[in-house]
C-alpha cells in the first residue's frame, strides 16, 4: 500500500508521530479497519458534490478513534475538492444552542486543500474572481471598463445568492461592500466585514455603516449565513461542505435546559437539511453511546432519537456503512499491531538503513511493544495509540536506524514520564513517577 507514497509524505507523517501529534495529512496511511466504510463514505461524497446532503453519526468510546474518522473523512472530502471545517463542542467555547457561535468557528476552522483555517477570505476573493471571469466571458463588457464590470458582477451576485437573499439579505449586503471597499483600497473595512461574514463580534460600527448591515450575526441568522457559504464555496469550485461536530457529548455535562435548547439546535439542523436548504453540506458528528443512548443525552429529545434511530442489536460485523449513526469498535491488540506495522513500512522508506529496521523492528517487537505498553495503561488500548507510536519512532526506529548494534530487546527499557503523558493517559497508569515496562 505504501510503495507509491512519496518520500516527503512519508516525512511528513513520521515528523508527527515522532512529536505525539497527529499528522495535517496522510491519516489514509494510518487508518486501520476503517476500509469498510470506504463506499459508503465515497457515495456520500459524490452524493454531496452533485448538490445533494448528507448526515452520520458516528458513536464510540473513547479511543475508538471517532475524531480520526473525521479527519480521515476529511482528507477524502478534500481530494474532490470540498471545504471542511471540524468544531469542537464545548459548553463555553462552542455551546452547541448558540448556532451563531457554531457558525463563527466554522468559518475560523475552514480550509480546503490549498488553504489552511482561516480559508473564509482566500474563498471569498476567489468567489468574486469566478464572477468577474464569467462577466467578461460574455464579451459585453470590456475588463478595463472597471465600472461595468463591476455593475455587472453585482448583477451574477445577486442572481447567485437569490435564495440566501430572501431570508438572510445581510449576507449578500456584506459581500457588495467587501468588493467595493476593496476596490476602493479600503483595507480596513474589508477586513472588518469579512470578520463579520465570518460571524465575528465587535466589528467597527463604520464598517457596517459602508456595508448597510446591521448588529451581529443571531441564533437564526447563522443558518441563512451557512446556505450563503455554500452557495459561494460551489460557485468558487468547492462543491461543498463537510462540517465536523465533535465531540458533542459534552451536552450531557451542561445545564438541563442548556442541554434541551442544543439538542433543539441539532434537531433543527437536521430538518433544514433534510428540507434541502443546504445542498453541498455533509454533517457529521461524533458522540459517545451514552450521549446516544442515555437519558441525559440525545433520547432527552425524542424527535431527535427518531431521526438518529439505528439497531445495534445484531453482531457488529453486520453494521452498515450507509446507516444514520456508525458504530466504531475501537482499537484492540491486534489493531494497534497493524498500525505499527503500517508505521514501520512508512518508516522503511525515509530510513538511511530501512533492511536493518525491517529486521530488528519485526513483527513479534511489535506486538510485545503494544502488549507493555497497554498493560501500563490499565488495559486501555484506546488510549494507546498516540504514545505507542512516538516511543515507537523516537525512540525504536530512529536508534534501529542510526545504530548498528542497537537491539531493542537488550537496549531499550520503555519509560513513562508524566510529562509526555496526555492527562487522560496518566490517569491510567497506575504510580506517580517513571515507569519501567520490562518487554518479555
């Protein structure tokens, strides 16, 4: 699988793990069991680029690897062109009942594939430049005719945004005054309303003023500003959407009717999609099965445990891959093994010396290596993971690499410090300071 990938990919992904952190790009190279939902993800995806929608839900424990799966998601989404924006629910952050603020972090969290959160203006100017080049495509308007062109191209914005128009007007007001500030060279108050078609709070008053808007963005504006979006995301060659909610269990932790008024959100989101108001858009949120299942989560609403309804009764070998939620199993043993040789073999084309990795770095290390390690982590292969694989290449691989006589039997003893330790992975390791994990 990994013959074809290039050296600096590879680099890339390995520079990551060596660091702890999860790589921006290459998550295909790592995924482990995540093949079956390949079609059915890719459907969706053609489905969402041809102007339809489309929704999961995708439900784990922790360590199951859902944000993984979103950011799988997203790399694939990316490769046909669609933005993507990943939001992390949180009950002062990103409270899920105010759409205003879920809608201000999707746009700081935008990015295509050429273009790193924020994306909101990058997207925009491109916007504006299709427009002008279906204008003079025409060839009724001379490109030197500045004041034409520009006419003109406000007549195609308001064709283009019709439908946003009609409920949310602000929107298009915003982008006529973005374009004229900027071909006035006022700087500053383009700037100020791209903040405020992002969703931002405490633009300047004169900002506005010049735009003819007013006030900030509401609970009720946000979803007449996120069909604008997409409406300028397809028309700049970027067929749509695909919107991470994460880890929205956190609802659960809230103020009863905080909780009732974000499951309302969500409902509501659901309709309006379902109604076909955002074609382009593929929502996907994450939670656990007790934020699913639970009374103080998603059947505290029953018209939203309708709507999320899936059976999970039968073996899990026999979930679909098309179905409202997706249950991840998360990781054993035996998964994280796989990872690990997935790793290696990415390894083995960057290293200076990849016969001799292959051969002290085998298969049988591998799963003793990940046998200790969960062992210390009271069991929980879920948690393991990411400190697996930066011991795995910071502190194997490199030394198999770099050194002859390294044998990582006889010359490594694998040491937890607390202070490379994530909070959730040191309150599974059982002692306070360095922990020795003598491999068989």
């Amino acid at each position: 699988m990994t013959a074809a990938v290039s050296e600096a990919r590879r680099r890339e992904v390995i520079d990551a793990l060596r660091r702890g952190t999860v790589p921006q790009s290459g998550l295909d190279l790592l995924a482990v069991g995540l093949d079956r939902f390949d079609t059915a993800m890719d459907e969706d995806l053609t489905t969402v680029a041809r102007g339809g929608a489309a929704f999961h839900a995708i439900r784990g424990e922790y360590g199951s690897g859902k944000t993984f799966f979103a950011r799988w998601l997203a790399e694939r989404a990316k490769r046909r062109g669609l933005a993507t924006s990943e939001i992390q629910i949180s009950e002062t952050e990103t409270p899920l009942h105010r759409l205003e603020t879920v809608y201000r972090r999707l746009t700081e969290r935008l990015s295509t594939a050429t273009h790193q959160p924020s994306a909101l203006r990058a997207v925009v100017d491109s916007w504006f430049y299709t427009l002008e080049e279906q204008v003079l495509e025409t060839g009724e308007v001379d490109e030197d005719d500045e004041d034409t062109l520009a006419v003109e191209v406000d007549k195609v914005l308001e064709h283009r945004l019709a439908d946003v128009a009609r409920t949310t007007p602000a929107f298009a007001a915003a982008l006529r005054g973005y374009r004229q500030a900027r071909a006035e060279g006022d700087n500053a108050t383009a700037e100020a309303l791209i903040a405020w078609l992002g969703g931002q709070k405490s633009v300047a008053a004169s900002a506005r003023r010049f735009a003819g808007v007013r006030g900030e963005l509401d609970h009720f504006g946000a979803l007449g500003f996120l069909q604008g979006l997409l409406t300028v995301l397809r028309d700049c060659g970027h067929p749509g959407l695909l919107l991470v909610l994460d880890e929205t269990e956190t609802l659960q932790r809230v103020r009863g009717d905080v909780r009732e008024k974000g499951l309302n959100a969500l409902r509501q989101l659901l309709d309006e999609i379902d109604a076909g108001r955002f074609p382009g858009l593929f929502l996907l949120m994450t939670g656990t099965p007790a934020f699913f299942d639970g009374r103080q989560g998603v059947q505290r609403l029953p018209p939203l445990a309708q709507r999320l309804a899936t059976d999970f009764t039968t073996d899990a070998r026999f979930d679909s891959p098309r179905a409202v939620q997706l249950r991840l199993p998360g990781f054993d043993l035996e998964r994280l093994g796989e990872l690990g040789r997935k790793v290696c073999d990415l390894y083995q084309g960057v290293a200076h010396h990849p016969e001799r990795v292959a051969t002290v770095v085998d298969d049988t290390y591998l799963a003793e290596l990940a046998s200790a390690l969960t062992g210390q982590l009271g069991g929980q292969v879920g948690i393991a993971p990411r400190i697996f694989l930066r011991k795995l290449v910071a502190d194997v691989l490199d030394r198999a690499d770099e050194f002859p006589d390294f044998d990582p039997r006889q010359h490594y003893a694998l040491t937890l410090k607390p202070t490379e330790l994530t909070e959730i992975e040191r309150n599974a390791v059982t002692g306070a300071g360095d922990i020795d994990l003598d491999l068989p």
